[in-house]
C-alpha cells in the first residue's frame, strides 16, 4: 500500500524532493511577512469570488478574514517565520483540519487554479520561490487528496496529468 506521500507525488506529478525544495531555504526570511499576507489575501479573493458555486461552497461556513489568517500564518510558519499558526490554533493537522470538507481531485485541480493565479499577480514573489512555493502548495493538495480518501475509500482519486511547476 502506498503512502500518503507516495500517492501526493504520484497524482500531483511532483517528487518529495521538489515538493519540499523549500524547506533548502527560508522563504519567510526571502520574502517577509507581508508578502504572504497578500498572497493569502490574493488567493481567497479569488476563491470567494469564483464563478464555479460548488467551489464556494466549500468554504461558505468559513469567514473570508480568518481563512486569509489562518492561510499565511501556516505558509509564514511552514517557510520558515515563527510559529504562528500555532501558536494560535495548535498543531496543523492538515488532513484533520480538512476533514470536514470534500477535498477531492476537482476541488485541488480548482484551489490550485486560484493559487497559481495569486502566485502569479503577487509581484513580490521572485520566480523561484514561486517554484518551490507550487511545487509544495500542488503536492500538499494531492495529500490531502489521499487523506481524504481515508475517510471515503470506495472514491480513490483520478491520476493527475499536471507537472511540477517550472521557471
């Protein structure tokens, strides 16, 4: 039986080494606070203002403020800036905090879409963070895509035809 992490880089088409290609550098200390508040402000703009309803429906019970929060202090905390995520709100436990939500192959392919939009308009963000950022956001979606499966079993995710991300 695969792994999680296994199945993450099989169906996101990006290997554990290119996934976490940001962990070689410290991308909060790169790029500064800000910038991932207005990447995460950039991302959920998009998200909550997506024409595909089913899509905004996933995150209608949450508060577009506190999702932006939620989202950069995990990204501050996983690239390399203080802990706030946990400071806050505890361990991350991302299969456990998506739990409640249909994390499937079409919701990642569609979260995915609005990230590379936002990673694209953050100016701030230089081409190769941007890479390492993608190829960790991608493979971090088709995780929580397989740990979805845990919960649902009988649905097992379709292989995705996307490649890590390039210059």
């Amino acid at each position: 039986m695969q792994s999680l992490q296994e199945k993450a880089s099989e169906w996101s088409g990006v290997d554990s080494a290119d996934a976490f290609a940001i962990d070689n550098t410290n991308l909060f200390q790169t790029l500064g606070l800000q910038t991932f508040i207005n990447l995460s402000t950039n991302f959920y703009t998009r998200v909550y203002d997506d024409e595909e309803e089913w899509f905004r429906s996933i995150f209608a019970g949450s508060k577009k403020e506190e999702a932006i929060q939620n989202q950069y202090e995990f990204f501050v905390q996983r690239m390399g800036g203080p802990p706030l995520y946990s400071q806050r709100k505890g361990h991350p436990a991302l299969i456990g905090r998506h739990r409640p939500f249909p994390v499937t192959h079409k919701a990642a392919d569609r979260w995915l879409h609005h990230m590379q939009l936002a990673l694209d308009t953050t100016t701030d963000i230089d081409a190769d963070s941007k890479v390492k950022m993608m190829n960790f956001f991608r493979h971090t979606a088709f995780f929580l895509v397989a740990g979805d499966e845990l919960k649902n079993p009988q649905a097992p995710c379709k292989h995705a035809t996307n490649k890590p991300a390039t210059e």
